[in-house]
C-alpha cells in the first residue's frame, strides 16, 4: 500500500480532545510536537537516530532512546543512548547501556528503569520452547531480556532477568525467530513498585512482582499477535496494541482494555473493515483525559483517535521518511503521546 497523503486528515475540535502530539519517527534525529492542526510548534534535534521509546518528563525535558553503534546486532528496537534533552535542546543528562532497547522510564524517585539485553546461560538456552527451528544466533546462542533500575549515578540498585524465570512455562510463539526469548518491548512501572511488561514473542503481558522477581499476575493469548505498549489506566485495568501478526486469515490489529481480575475485555478498538487498521510490529495507544484514546498505528507513521464509541476524530500521518531493507522509503513511529497546554510538560509554552 502506498501513503497517498500526509499531515493532517481529520480533526473535530468538537469531539477531539486538545493538546500538543509528540513523536519521534524511527531512525530519525528530531522529535517534534504538533498542534492539533498539524503544525510542528516545537522541535528537538537528537545526537543519534530514534531506537526506541521518546517521551515527555514532567519538568517538560525530552527523554530519549537513541540508537548506539555498539552491542548486539541483528535484533530490532536498538538503543542504547537514553539522553534527557531540556526544552531548546541541551543534554541535560546522558545514560550508556550498548544493550538497551525498546523502552525505559523515569521513576518518581529520580532513577532510571530501562530494558536490556543478555546472552543467555548455554543450558538455559536450551531450555526454550517453541519458535521456528534453527533460527538462533550464528553461534548458536540466544539472547534474553533484563530490567534495570539505576541511579542519576548510574548505580544499579534493582534488576530482574527473563532467564531467571521458569523458561519451560514461557513458549515462544510458533512463528517466531528463536534468536530471542522473549523481546521485550514495553516497562511501566505500577505505584505498588511492580512492573507491567509486554513479552512480544510470547504473546504475553505480565505483572514482575518487585520483591520475588516472579510473575504476580500473567495472561498470554495468541490471538493479540505479539502484542506492544501494555500500561495499566487510573481505572487499574491494563491498556495495550494488539499487533495481530498470523492470527487470523485477514490478520489486523487492536487495541484492547483489559480488565485484569477476570481477564475480560472490557473494550476495543478494531478497524471496519478489520484489517483496514494493522500494523504487524512497533505502536502503542495513550488513554485521553476526555475518554477518547490517541493510537499509533507504527508502520503507517499514522496517529489517530477515537472516541469510545470508535469515531476517528482526529487523523494525522507523518511526512517523515527513512530508507531501510531494500531501499524502501519508510515513516515508521514507535509510539506518540498527547500533552495538554497546561500540563505541567508543556506548562503553556505552545498552544495547542
């Protein structure tokens, strides 16, 4: 499918909740911040290119992972630079773990929680079930993910690692690569101290009890398609992208509110028709003040929301192009977020 048109295609000021939407194409050296119009009102020059997950701190700093040219290779999500950029675009602070992908978060304490990768144990790696046969590393090996708490000094006073885990319980999905178990892509801390995870090649989302290092709530379903951006909402149920990738004839995405105690849905988003909205990897979903929800459906570079009800009321796609595998011409976005004028990361110096 080619991209006929970009920028902004839908808003509705009546229905559409205001504020400014952040984003940071994939492989790119900028972030920006649009108005609801689809202005560019702000703009942030990066050191390296995109990996991973970028986002606004509550001081209004930029928060950053870019992609280094050390640690591992061929796995996707790479960064490895996780850099705090005031508002003009200073380094206020940079942290350097090569093997850092996907997502991290700044605590309320001040530290630092972030996504890793490790090689694993030789006997634990033959321990993993599932995936497709013979696609591990060159040398045989598997790499794994860990999580890590650390200090603005950089002391690591928290980790958890996925080898440690009862790896027999935790299948990879049939269709996967067997390089990694079990590529994590998401970390949201919880007010109790635990993390919610997403664990994309398990197809699961899961609850790490800060205290026993041990899943305290888990649900895996092959149906949500290696799924992204699991976070819980003030209402305590869970909110994540269903990828959909190979779990239906027409595969298509979703966007799915769980409820966690009886794992029901409780709603979701789907296209119409269903695989009109797929986006196989990478993308995420932001729950809005008003009750609408802002979706970034990642390889269309395409940031759109909907009301509860599944109107589109605001639609806008990125202009921005990278040149990956072939030289195809790509706009791929891992996530976006809303921030309204008065919220204390924005605290008025744009309009919306």
């Amino acid at each position: 499918m080619r991209i006929t048109q970009t920028g902004l295609l839908t808003c509705d000021p009546s229905k559409a909740s205001p504020g400014l939407t952040l984003f940071a194409p994939l492989e790119a050296h900028n972030a920006y911040l649009l108005n609801m119009a689809g202005d560019t009102v702000h703009e942030w020059a990066l050191g390296e290119p995109v990996g991973g997950n970028v986002y606004l701190l509550e001081n209004g700093n930029l928060l950053t992972a870019e992609r280094s040219p050390e640690g591992p290779t061929g796995v996707n999500g790479k960064g490895g630079f996780i850099r705090e950029y005031d508002w003009d675009g200073g380094v206020v602070s940079e942290y350097i773990d090569h093997a850092q992908h996907h997502d991290m978060r700044r605590l309320d304490n001040g530290n630092l929680l972030y996504i890793g990768w490790e090689e694993m144990d030789p006997d634990k790696a033959t321990r993993v079930q599932g995936g497709i046969a013979g696609t591990e590393h060159n040398d045989g090996s598997i790499l794994s993910d860990y999580l890590k708490e650390v200090t603005p000094k950089g002391d690591v006073v928290w980790e958890w690692h996925m080898q440690d885990m009862e790896i027999e319980n935790y299948p990879l999905h049939l269709e996967v690569p067997r390089a990694e178990f079990a590529h994590m892509n998401s970390c949201f801390p919880l007010p109790n101290g635990d993390v919610l995870v997403s664990l994309r090649r398990n197809s699961m989302v899961a609850v790490i009890d800060r205290e026993t290092k041990k899943f305290n709530w888990q649900m895996s379903d092959l149906t949500w398609g290696m799924q992204h951006d699991a976070q819980m909402l003030d209402n305590g149920n869970f909110l994540f992208f269903a990828n959909g990738l190979s779990t239906a004839t027409f595969p298509h995405s979703r966007v799915i509110e769980l409820d966690p105690k009886p794992k029901e849905i409780v709603w979701q988003y789907k296209g119409s028709p269903p695989f009109s909205f797929f986006s196989p990897h990478i993308s995420g979903a932001q729950r809005l003040a008003n009750g609408n929800t802002l979706i970034c459906e990642g390889v269309w570079g395409r940031f759109f929301e909907v009301t509860p009800e599944g109107e589109i009321v605001w639609e806008y796609i990125s202009p921005h192009e990278f040149t990956y595998f072939n030289n195809d011409k790509l706009n791929w976005v891992f996530r976006c977020y809303r921030y309204t004028e008065d919220s204390r990361q924005i605290n008025n110096r744009v309009s919306a």
